[in-house]
C-alpha cells in the first residue's frame, strides 16, 4: 500500500501525522510512504530526516493525494483539498463531521473511506486516539486562559494564583473527561480556585480523591452552573460527545451574569462548543469578545505546540495505520473492534449514527458496507 502524508495547510497548523521513525515501521511491512516537501518542517523533522527513514519526498500536495492508497492527515481536509479526495481512498485523520456539514457532504460526494480518529473507540468507551490531543488541549486551556486573564489581552486582570493576601482566580471547568481533568490539574497547580462539573457522581467522586485540595467537585446542571458565573473568572468548556454535536451550557443570555473580562475557553469547538456564543478562531487571530466576555476558541489548540503534540499524536495513531494498511481498511474493521466505530462514511454512505443525525442525513448501518 502506499501511504500519503500531505501537509497540513489549516492556520498555523504545524503538526505532522507521521515521524520518521514511523516511515520505518510501514517499509518493514511491506508499505510505501510519499510525503509532501515540509511536511515534518513546522514539528521539527526535516525532508533529509524522511528521506533518511526511506520516503519519498515529492514536491505538491496533488502528487501525495493522486498516489496514495491511503492518506493520514492530522485535522479535517479543508476546502482545497475536497477536489483531491477520491473513491476507495482512506482517510485516516480527525474529521469531527457533526461540526461541519459542508466537509460531512463532500466526503459523502468523494465515495472515500473516512476513518476518524476521534470516534476510535476502546471496549472501555475510551478515545485512544482522542486522549493525547485532549490532554494537550487540557492542558494549553488553562495556560491560555491564564494569558487572556491578563488585562492587556482583553481579560479582567486577574493572576491565577493570586499573591499573599489577594484571592485567586476562580475557575469553572465543564466536563470531567480527559480534557477537563487536565485543565483542572493545570489551573489548580497554577494555585487557582478550582471548580470541576460532571454529571457522572462515579466520576465525580473519583476526581474528589484525586485532585489537589483546591480542586473542588460539583454536579452539573443549570442552577449549579449559574450559581457560580458572578463569581468566575475563567470558564473552560471540556464537554464531549463523542462524535456528536456539543451541548450548549452556556447561553448567550448567561453572559450578562458574569462579570466583564471573564474568560471562556471553549475546547469543544472542533464539536461546535458547549457555549452558545463559541465560533472557531484560529492561533493568528484567537479571541473575540460577546457582552464584554472574552472568548477564545481555537479549533486546533496542539497545533500551537507541534513537537509536544506531533509525537504524542502519532504514538497513539501508528499501531492503528500499520493495521490498516498490511489487512486493508474491511478486514480491519472486521478484526479490530477498537477500529470499527471509528469508521464514520464508505463509498458515499454515512455509517455513523450521530454525524447523520446532526445534519439530518440517510444514515446507513456500518454492517451493510462491510
């Protein structure tokens, strides 16, 4: 087979899907590798490194998409890159379909094979492939938060940790997932006043054994939720459904409660946000402000840290690609129950319920394509 990495043209995206070290694995067994000329450039890995590894380095796009069997990519393909998918080619990369019709109707159109990395799915009901970009994204959250804070950048000026005599900053996280537990931990080391919402009291009493002392726990729901927004400054949206539409947990109505230059960090948005207010922002231009709220919502947050995020990603995405790409993507399916729900469209059917259902959609069981 042979294995495409083109490189990724989103804002200031500088993530790669493969390492050199990786070209090495899919030459042992058996597998090509074509990457596009800088690829690697923007994580840290030269042309020469691939080269060295035993690719073959080529100088468009167009040339990587037009051979390869399979592409693996780290975000969605965008607008330029809907003419070059086609039918039968795998995709593997993160789509989050339920955020974005237009991407949702033209993989539809292409006939191709959509793997997504965020709805590989462990028996556990654990996101392998998700955890590393939500750990970074948890992590990133609270530091950009930390940063918007500051009054030179639209926030209320507020140190997160505070000084002796002076109260920290408070902050709300929604979701007690990988994300949420991330940037509570962050935030809390930061010496922030910490508040972590769930609707899961399993979980919710886990993180209460778990978490530094100034990390409180909360159920979450709509009184809860307004109770604290007069009193936070910084609000983190953490909330997934995996493969679906986010909820909306902060309306617009909600932001007249809180004070002005409050910051909302909303790591939700590649779902469409949990605030009512969220639209993607990009790393140029990252923030808006909405009722004296400041909003940050950047769609690809590990993209600001490459290195970090590049080998993270790829440690959890190789074992999975190598399967791929010696069975082919049907028999895989069949052998690996890890990889099926991962497969979101195939030859112009939407196989997964949820990404249908957002844009009501013909939905079609993943059985009748394999």
């Amino acid at each position: 087979m042979i294995i495409g990495i083109p490189k990724e043209i989103k804002t200031h995206e500088n993530r790669v899907s493969l390492l050199p070290g990786g070209v090495v694995q899919f030459n042992r067994n058996g597998h090509d590798v074509l990457i596009e000329a800088g690829a690697g450039a923007g994580s840290g890995f030269s042309d020469k490194a691939y080269e060295e590894a035993g690719a073959t380095v080529v100088d468009s796009a167009e040339a990587v998409w037009a051979k390869a069997d399979m592409i693996m990519k780290v975000k969605e393909p965008i607008e330029p890159e809907y003419p070059l998918m086609r039918e039968g080619q795998v995709i593997f990369t993160y789509f989050h379909f339920a955020a974005e019709e237009k991407l949702t109707q033209a993989v539809v159109d292409s006939g191709c094979v959509a793997i997504a990395y965020e709805t590989v799915e462990r028996d556990d009901g654990s996101l392998p492939l998700l955890i590393p970009m939500s750990e970074v994204a948890g992590r990133m959250a609270s530091q950009e938060g930390a940063k918007y804070l500051e009054k030179p950048f639209g926030g209320r000026g507020v140190l997160m940790g505070g000084v002796p005599g002076v109260p920290p900053a408070r902050v709300m996280v929604l979701g007690g997932g990988v994300v949420g537990v991330n940037a509570a931990k962050i935030a809390a080391g930061m010496g922030a006043d910490t508040i972590i919402m769930d609707i899961n009291l399993q979980k919710l009493r886990y993180l209460d054994d778990v978490m530094p002392k100034n990390v409180q726990t909360l159920f979450s729901n709509e009184a809860n939720i307004r109770y604290l927004l007069p009193d936070v400054d910084l609000i983190i949206g953490a909330v997934l459904k995996p493969g679906a539409k986010a909820p909306h947990l902060i309306t617009r109505e909600m932001l007249g409660e809180m004070k002005p230059g409050t910051v909302l960090v909303d790591v939700s948005i590649d779902q469409g946000g949990c605030f009512e207010t969220s639209k993607p922002t990009t790393h140029q231009d990252p923030t808006y402000t909405v009722d004296e709220v400041l909003h940050y919502c950047v769609a690809n947050m590990p993209g600001a840290v490459p290195y970090t995020s590049t080998l993270g990603l790829t440690n959890a995405t190789l074992p999975y690609a190598v399967q791929l790409a010696n069975k082919g993507w049907e028999r895989a399916m069949k052998e690996n129950s890890e990889l099926l729900p991962g497969l979101n469209v195939a030859g112009g059917k939407i196989v997964y319920k949820d990404v249908a259902e957002a844009f009501d959609m013909n939905f079609t069981p993943v059985e009748e394509v394999l």
